[in-house]
C-alpha cells in the first residue's frame, strides 16, 4: 500500500473539507409548478348497474330484515327445550348449568336408547363386563335336586338305555353325598375332586369305584350291556346303604 | 373291578411302559418336578413343542436334556443369543467351487428333538425363523421347501421375560407351544434331597448313563395311539366354552385361540393315555388347561399391574364352567 506524506494526508482532508462545504452552501432553486395539458375523458356509472348492485342481496350487509330470528334448526330446539325443559329459568347462572346437564342427561339417554336397540348393553360395556357365552349345551345347570331319579332310571332302563342310567345313578349318588353333607356340591368340581372331599376311607375307596365306572361309561363310551348294568347298579345301591 | 365289567379297547402296555422307564431314568438326576416331567412327556406324545420357564438354575435345561436323551433320535442343541442370525439355525446356500454352484447347507433346526436354551435371548427377527418351522414342520429357502424328519420336537427353555438382557417373545410363535411348563423353586426338602444327590455323584457326567427308552419310529407309532384315543363330545364343547370364556373375559386382553382349543384336547389324550386311559376325563382337561393357556392369554395393563397372573385368571374361567357328566 502507497503510504502517504502527512502534509499530503492533511492536504487531501482539507479539500475534501471545502468540497462538502461548498455543496452545502448551494442555494435551493424553487420548483416549477407543470400543468397537465392532456385532455381529460369524463366517465360515467351505469344507473342501472348500481340501482342491480344496490338490490343484491350480497352486497347487503344491513339485513335488518332476517337479523335475530333463528334458523329453524335452533327454533325447534327451542321448541323441544320449553316442551321438555320450560320450567328451567335459563337467564340465571343455576339455569345456565342446568341446561347442560339436562343436555347431557338427554344425549346419554340417547345413547343408551340407541346401544339398546341396536341389542348391546351399554352398562357392561363401560363396565368391561366379559359377555356371557351361549354354547348349545343340554346338559348346562342341570341341578341334581331336581331331578326325579327314581322315575327317571327307570325309565332309561325300560328304553335299554344303560349309558344314561348310569350317569343317572351316578348323579344320585352325588346328590345322596351332598344331602348328608359328605360333600360340597359345585357345577366346577370334577369327579376326583368329590373323592378327595370324601373323609372315610372306606366311602372313599368305594365312591372312587363308582367314579370310575360311571366314567368308564360316560366320558369313555364303552358299550354297557344289562348284565353289566345289573353289576354297576349293585354297587351303587350297597354304596347306597353305607350312607344310611 | 372294571377290568372284569370293561374290557381294554386300546392297547396302552407299550406306552405305560415308555413312560414310566422315561420317568424313572429322569428320578435318578431329577428331584422332584412329577408334574413338569408328566406334561413333558405328554407334550411329546401329543406332538406339541414345549416351552419350559424357570428362573436360573432350577434345572430347566438338564430336564429338556435327559427328556431328549430318553428318545433315541437326531438331537441337536441351539443356544440362542442376541447376535444370532435365521440362517445360523435354518441353514443357508453356500458356494461350492468345484460343482459351481450353490449347495444348500443344513441348520442345526435339522433334527428331531431340538433343545433351544435360552429362546428369549435371541429378538425377534431370528424368533420369526422358528415360524414355519414350528407349524408346518417344513422350512423354505432359496424356493426349495425341506420337510423335517419326524419326530419333530422343540424343547426350549427361558428365563422369565423380566430379566436383564432378555427378550418377549411374539405371541404368533408363542401359540406355536403346546405347553409353557413353569418350574419353580424346589421345596426344603426337594433341596435337601438335590444336595444331597450331587453330593454323592461319582461322575461329573450325569448323562453318562442315561441310555435311551424310546426310538423315533415308537414315538410316531405311540403318537398315533394318542391321536386315536376319544374324546366325549360333551368334553369337547366344554373346551370350546373354557376357549370362549378366554376370549370374553374381563381380566384378558388377549384370549385362546382355536389352535389353543386343539392342543386343549390333544394334550388331555396324551395325559389320559399316560394315566392309562383311552379316553379324556373333565380332570385331564383342567390339569392342561393352565399349561396351555398361560402363554397364549394376555392380561389386561390393569390386572397386570395388580399382580394377577395367567394361572388365576385360568383358574377363575374353569370355576365359571360346569363340569360336563
């Protein structure tokens, strides 16, 4: 880079100096006014389009005519709300929280309403309830104090139906444990649980016999003659004795 | 007394047999665990894939072992681990330079009994090869499908999913077990009698001298016997409702599904037979039930959170049935 003398620096400011001075001494010339010497064309608007603007409806942003007055949507609701509702006083803060409950009390029950026709219980579905399930089966909740065993054995042994006879001589003998309290007769006990119930050894060994027989019979499907009813049948009835 | 009424439509000696030689040689190293060894031996018989779970060290592994050892067939061993690949256990196609062309080479899948240790280490990207081999006992590569030998059994054993380092594993392939067998803590005597039995081995080989009872034809020819045995329909519509009742109840997010139904009744044939049987009983129903269920049904957030446990949940749906008679 050049460097300068200092007399030539000082010189040069000092110039620069005067030069911006001298601009700022110059004297503004007023401006001169022009005139527009063009030929001016007049226009003019079409009455009629402003008389059909000042008819439209969307340039109408006075409608005094149709301000305040509901829709018929909100009149009929209105007009449900005073059927239903016409004693609550809406003006006050109370009534205003009335309203809305009553509102949502209405919807709910509408709601219901719907799930019930639609054959869904709402109430087990927001309770998470697990739905009850409808398998096809004969022999469900048959209660063994119920049954007319007598009337009904006898019968399966008139039709030679043995298999039946003896899930019904089983089912009697259940029925004879549970009366004298040997055991707790409950729909989820299986067979062997009723055997453990059993606190005699002897009763127990016996009615464990008679579980496997009736097993044998009923789970197992073996074919059961009269002979071998008439065995099965003995046992039960001297089990039978051993109660009394 | 039924032998003189009933005569034996089924033929069980060979079976019976079987099992109590199967059960005997585990009682020599095994203490314990009648139950665990009873549903290991149906699984195999019911031709189902078993899943054992236990916390470490209750014997998990040495079971599935001696199981595998009892059956005289092709048994390979997995140890699952979180770097393992599908091809690590399916096999995969390898180059062969002097024919030119690719040969496949087979996974250690290939086998009869397969002992997985430790399944839930490995995610779920290698838990998914285990899918098609699992169910349909075949694996598809490359196009080619290659059918597994029968018998075909999984043995697989896992920590319970809250431990470090392990991994959930899919539901699809948990429906593919038939059992989840759960081993616990042995009682104070049961550890007494473990010390006790250690103490006097002779041979840190305890498997030395576990020969084999059955061969892989006797377990297809004794799986068949199962398969034949009956079902009351009375019982199998009393499964259906256990299934159903899964699926509605409140505590469960997650219910049985139909293959749930199935094992149901295939593993009361194969307890029924164990038991001497030719035909199911409501009580060899509910003793599978848990361990049938317990894998496959998932609790609600809520119950979980609770501290309910499958077992209850099953337990309570088998209270709300009546039992079929």
């Amino acid at each position: 880079m050049v460097k300068l003398k200092p007399a030539v620096f000082f010189t040069l400011i000092f110039a620069i100096f005067l030069s911006s001075s001298s601009f700022a001494a110059i004297k503004k010339v007023p401006a001169k006014t022009q005139t527009d010497t063009s030929k001016i064309q007049v226009k003019s608007f079409d009455s009629k389009e402003i008389k059909k603007s000042l008819a439209d409806k969307d340039f109408n942003y006075n409608d005094i005519h149709n301000a305040g007055q509901p829709s018929l949507w909100a009149r009929f609701w209105s007009w449900l709300w005073d059927l239903l509702f016409g004693w609550v006083d809406k003006s006050t803060v109370g009534g205003s929280i009335m309203k809305y409950i009553l509102l949502t009390l209405s919807v709910s029950f509408l709601v219901f309403v719907v799930f019930q026709s639609l054959g869904i219980d709402p109430i087990k579905l927001w309770q998470g309830e697990a739905k009850k399930i409808n398998v096809p089966y004969s022999e469900s909740l048959e209660n063994i104090h119920e049954i007319n065993f007598d009337g009904e054995i006898e019968k399966s042994v008139s039709q030679r139906d043995y298999r039946l006879a003896v899930r019904l001589l089983y089912l009697r003998c259940l029925k004879q444990l549970s009366d004298t309290h040997l055991i707790q007769w409950q729909i989820d006990k299986t067979n062997s649980a009723y055997v453990y119930e059993l606190t005699d050894p002897v009763q127990k060994q016996t009615f464990g016999l008679l579980t496997r027989q009736f097993e044998y019979v009923w789970y197992g499907d073996f074919p059961i003659d009269q002979q071998a009813f008439v065995n099965i049948n003995q046992l039960f009835q001297s089990f039978k004795k051993q109660l009394v | 007394m039924e032998d003189e009424i009933f005569e034996q439509r089924t033929d069980l000696t060979k079976l019976n047999t079987a099992v109590e030689q199967i059960k005997a040689t585990l009682a020599k190293i095994i203490v314990g665990q009648h139950d665990s060894i009873d549903l290991l031996i149906a699984g195999i018989l019911a031709n189902g894939h078993i899943l054992i779970e236990g916390v470490p060290g209750v014997a998990k592994t040495l079971t599935a072992k001696l199981i595998a050892k009892s059956i005289d067939a092709k048994y390979s061993r997995i140890q699952f681990t979180p770097d393992l690949m599908p091809s690590d256990i399916l096999g995969t196609s390898v180059f062969n330079p002097k024919t030119t062309d690719f040969e496949f080479k087979q996974g250690p899948i290939f086998g009869n009994i397969i002992l997985i240790d430790e399944i839930n280490r490995a995610p779920a990207k290698t838990q998914s090869a285990l899918f098609e081999v699992m169910e349909e006992r075949q694996i598809t590569i490359d196009g080619h499908t290659y059918n597994m030998q029968e018998p075909f059994t999984v043995l697989a054993t896992q920590n319970p999913v809250e431990h470090e380092g392990t991994y959930r594993l899919p539901e699809a392939q948990l429906d593919r077990f038939l059992f989840k067998i759960e081993i616990k803590y042995p009682s104070l005597d049961e550890e007494i009698a473990i010390i006790t039995q250690q103490h006097g081995q002779k041979t840190t080989d305890q498997l030395k001298h576990i020969e084999p009872v059955l061969t892989a034809p006797d377990v297809i020819s004794l799986r068949d016997v199962v398969m034949g045995l009956h079902v009351e329909h009375k019982l199998i519509a009393y499964v259906a409702k256990i299934i159903h009742e899964s699926r509605n109840n409140k505590s469960l997010y997650l219910g049985g599904s139909p293959r749930a139904s199935l094992a149901i009744i295939n593993a009361a044939k194969a307890i029924a037979a164990i038991k001497g049987r030719d035909f199911v009983t409501p009580d060899d129903i509910i003793y599978v039930s848990a361990p049938v269920l317990r894998h496959r049904i998932m609790l609600t957030p809520d119950k979980e959170m609770e501290g309910v446990t499958p077992d209850d949940v099953i337990g309570q749906i088998i209270q709300k049935i009546e039992v079929p008679r």
